[in-house]
C-alpha cells in the first residue's frame, strides 16, 4: 500500500515543486 502511495506522491510531488518552490 506504501509504495503506491509513495509512487504517487513522487509523480506529483517534482510538479508541485516547480509550480509552488515555496514549500
């Protein structure tokens, strides 16, 4: 369950770090 979870969040998370460096 873990790494689906994981997988997700490592295909969204590069996107929203480009939209929004702030956090």
């Amino acid at each position: 369950m873990m790494v689906l979870i994981s997988s997700a969040a490592a295909a969204v998370a590069p996107q929203d770090f480009i939209i929004k460096p702030s956090n």
